[in-house]
C-alpha cells in the first residue's frame, strides 16, 4: 500500500479517501500516463511508475494542500501531497522497498512542471478525464469531483 495510507482519513466533499482514490487510479495508470523517460520499464506489475507529478496535482485539485517534492539521486524530484499535515503519496509503491525521506523536501508548482514539460500537461489532463469517466460511473449523482 502507498505510503502514508493508514493515517489517511481525509475525505473529499463526496466521501472519498486517499486510499478510494489509489483504489480508482490503479484501474486508470498505464504507460501513456507514465514519464516518457520511463515507459520502457512501466507494466501493469508497477503501474505508479512514473505517475507522481500528475496524480500529486491531482490530488491537489482534490483535496487543497501542498505538493512536494523529494529530490532523487541522479536529479528529478519525486512528487507527494501534504494536506494539512496529511502526508499521503499514492506513487509510493514505485519505488519498492526503498526508504525515501519525506521530511527534506520542497514545494512543488504545476505551473513550473507544465511548463519545463509540456507533455506532462497533456497526461495530467487525459489522467483528470479518465479519473473523471471513473468517478461519474461510479457515483453518477454527484456533480463535477474535480476543480482545476
């Protein structure tokens, strides 16, 4: 399970929690959502690979809060969310067993991702429909789930 799932009890105005919307993206994650650089080694065995930025400012469109960032040995920045103290990272698997330190982290902005790369908008936005079609099969009731 992702990190940060236990203590996970926040819930958006329709009910849902961090680990409802886990549950929900793991039927959405494939390689076209993936980082372009790490495709090759996506599969449906680790679907989270390469889907932390999108799904953290998805997250974020959600449920209010922060994004943050993890810096990587080799560059690149890891992406989780912080909502009110609420530190959730749904892409955690990804990484295995390995420790990553969610304590020396800095702020993250779409704006900056979006626009260093442009393609990261473009899955972000198929990411937010898929997750929107699964959300109104789901609870076809409810209004619009997210904001952005």
């Amino acid at each position: 399970m992702f990190y940060g799932s236990p203590c996970c009890d926040i819930k958006d105005a329709n009910g849902l929690t961090p680990r409802d919307y886990y549950d929900i993206l793991s039927d959405i994650w494939c390689e076209y959502t993936c980082a372009p650089r790490m495709r090759k080694d996506w599969s449906s065995a680790n679907k989270t690979l390469g889907q932390c930025s999108i799904t953290a400012f998805l997250m974020q469109d959600v449920y209010g809060g922060k994004v943050m960032g993890i810096p990587l040995p080799g560059g690149g920045v890891h992406c989780f969310n912080d909502v009110d103290g609420c530190v959730f990272d749904l892409t955690s698997e990804q990484f295995g067993d390995a420790k990553l330190d969610y304590e020396n982290v800095t702020e993250q902005f779409r704006e900056v991702h979006f626009a260093e790369k442009p393609e990261k908008k473009e899955r972000y936005e198929f990411l937010k429909m898929k997750l929107e079609e699964a959300l109104q099969a789901r609870m076809p009731n409810k209004r619009k789930m997210l904001s952005q």
